[in-house]
C-alpha cells in the first residue's frame, strides 16, 4: 500500500465506498464520522446504536431518513445501501458484530481487538 492509495484503488471499486457505522459515542462521533464524512472516495449511509437517543441526534446530523438508521447491527448490514462497516462498539458488544460481516461485506475496518475469548478466535479463524 502508498500513501495515495485509496479504498476505491485498492479494491478497484467504481463508485464511492457506502459506510455503515456500528456505535456512535465520542470516539465515532467526533473523530472518525467526521473523519468519513470528508472522504472524497466514500459516504456515511447507515448509521446503528442501541441508544436510540444517540441514534437520533447522529441522525439529525447527517441527515439520514429511519430507513437508514438501526439499533440492531445486523439490520445494518443486511442494508443493501451498505458497502463497508466500520465498527466502533464497546468491546464486550464487538465481536457478535465482527463475526456477522466478516463474510457479509467485501470492505471492513477493525479498530479494537476483535475477540474476547478463544471461542471467539476460532469463529473469526
């Protein structure tokens, strides 16, 4: 990989990558939406938290309609608006998540430890 290198030139995409994001607390909220929202090669679609207050709020900020907004991750990635999930829960909820769109989705971003035990490890192996 160099530096120049892109989502969309590194899997020879033609269009704009479509971001999920799993969890919206501070860390997604301040740094990495914004972080996607200025990405020339992509764009945020869908949205998922279990506090629909934060949901809401999130929402309200990128302008999305319910259609595009979950409290179930699952439901996000089944969303056929979606090409990439980045995932950024408590690490307790993290790897359910991790194991549903590890063969769901071509494009993936793993920021935490993706397991919290060796049963997990052998499911993701």
């Amino acid at each position: 990989m160099n530096a120049q290198d892109t989502p969309r030139s590194i899997f020879k995409l033609t269009a704009p990558v479509r971001f999920g994001v799993v969890g919206l607390g501070k860390l997604a909220g301040n740094v990495h939406i914004p972080g996607l929202q200025n990405a020339a090669d992509g764009y945020i679609t869908t949205i998922c938290d279990v506090d629909t207050v934060r949901l809401r709020e999130m929402q309200a900020k990128l302008s999305l309609d319910d259609a595009h907004c979950f409290t179930d991750y699952r439901d996000l990635i089944n969303c056929p608006d979606v090409d990439a999930v980045d995932v950024y829960t408590s690490r307790t909820l993290y790897a359910g998540a991790t194991c549903i769109w590890k063969s769901s989705l071509r494009l993936k971003m793993v920021l935490k430890p993706c397991i919290n035990t060796t049963k997990q490890s052998r499911i993701l192996s």
